[in-house]
C-alpha cells in the first residue's frame, strides 16, 4: 500500500532508505528505525551519524504528548531540501503577482480548475475501479508530484497520507489551496474525505480519513461533454 519508489536524490541503499523514514516519521528514534529495517541499533546510528554529519538529521530531545522526554531523529533544513520544492521561489513569486492583480480568490481558483482537470482524466479508469484501485492511483499519481502519498486499510477504515508537501511555500502563503486538494479526493475517490492532520500546521503528514460509506463507486461520472474534455487532454 505504501510507495516503495521514492528515492532521496544522491542516497541510495540503507541512508536513503533511513532519510525516507525519518520524513516520514520524525521525530523518530534509532531504536524505532532498527525495528523498521530489521537491522541492530548500532547499524542504525552508523548511518544516522554520517547524516548527521552531512548536516541532513539532527538529534535532540523531543517531548511526546504521553511518557517521558525521549532523544529522536529530525531532518533539518538541509535534509527537508532534499525532498520536492524546486518550483518554491519562481512559483510562490508569480502567485503573488496574480494575487495582487486579481485577488485571492484567482489563486485558488487557478488551483481548483487544475485539480478539476486531473479528475477529468482519471474518471474513464476510475470509474468503476474498486476502492482500493482508486487509492492506489491517486497515491500513485500525488507521489509522483512530489507528495510521497500512501494510503492505508484498517479494520474497513481508509486513511491516505502524504508525508511532503510538495507545494509547501506556496500553501504557507496561500492555504485557501488545500481545500482545492480535499475536494479532488472527494470528487475523485468518490467518498467523505475528512483531514485530520495538516503539514503547514506542524503535523509530519497531511493525513485524510477516507470514508466510502455504503456506496463502492465514484461520484464522478461519465458525460458526453467530460468525454470531450478528456480527449482534449489526451
């Protein structure tokens, strides 16, 4: 369920695979991170302290909502830069403009007609696709935009999580956008999508609650004039 394709650029093997984890998951511990990998915790910290050493994770003490102070692993500003962000400056600079010349609501408008198109295209594939395929798709899709998007099953309940913002600079000026992302879930998984944590907000992921409810196919659906639009973007 979770994507195993993304990679760190420039690590590979067992610290790209720690550098993942630890963005994924931070703060996390050495301990936590050796029962992950299934490898000793000295094997772990070898590896943690080469990146540390990079200037990529830092170690301190990190108080938990329930137990006592513990020592864990976050990246640091040079480890975040590794990750998705390259559009940042150029991006976040011409939405500014559009924002002075035509209001607010051209940003998220701008936002909301491109995520509009993208369900366009996914609804020929998805539209009679079972849930789990429609998770699969979108994750594989958000993933490859930058968001390292998974999602997850348990006892009926759906949850999908992407631990990168991809867009992060720009939803720190304008966070009126990830409403436009909560709606495509919606619109295209065809189910209540509900968030429960916010990256922007200083939560590790932006997680949904995914709720199909009694119905198993999308909301979206087939239109002559849809049909059109597709074949345009084709």
């Amino acid at each position: 369920m979770a994507n195993g394709d993304a990679l760190v650029p420039g690590y590979r093997g067992m610290r790209g695979q720690i550098l993942l984890e630890v963005k994924k998951s931070q703060p996390v511990t050495a301990k936590q991170l050796s029962g992950v990998f299934r490898v000793s915790t000295n094997a772990v910290r070898r590896h943690l302290k080469e990146l540390e050493l990079a200037g990529l994770v830092r170690f301190g003490r990190e108080q938990h909502r329930l137990g006592a102070p513990a020592f864990a692993y976050r990246l640091t500003e040079e480890g975040e830069a590794l990750f998705p962000n390259g559009y940042r400056d150029a991006l976040t600079e011409l939405l500014e403009q559009v924002a002075e010349r035509d209001g607010r609501d051209a940003v998220v408008q701008m936002f909301e007609e491109r995520y509009a198109q993208l369900t366009r295209k996914l609804q020929i594939e998805l539209a009679l696709a079972p849930r789990e395929r429609r998770l699969e798709v979108v994750a594989r899709i958000m993933t490859e935009a930058g968001y390292m998007a998974e999602w997850s099953e348990s006892a009926g309940l759906f949850s999908f999580a992407e631990h990168n913002c991809a867009l992060r600079a720009v939803v720190q000026r304008f966070p009126e956008v990830c409403a436009a992302e909560e709606k495509f879930l919606k619109d295209v998984l065809g189910a209540d999508v509900a968030r429960r944590a916010h990256i922007v907000s200083g939560c590790n992921a932006c997680e949904y609650a995914i709720n199909f409810g009694a119905s198993d196919t999308p909301v979206v659906t087939l239109t002559p004039r849809n049909r059109a639009a597709d074949r345009e973007q084709l």
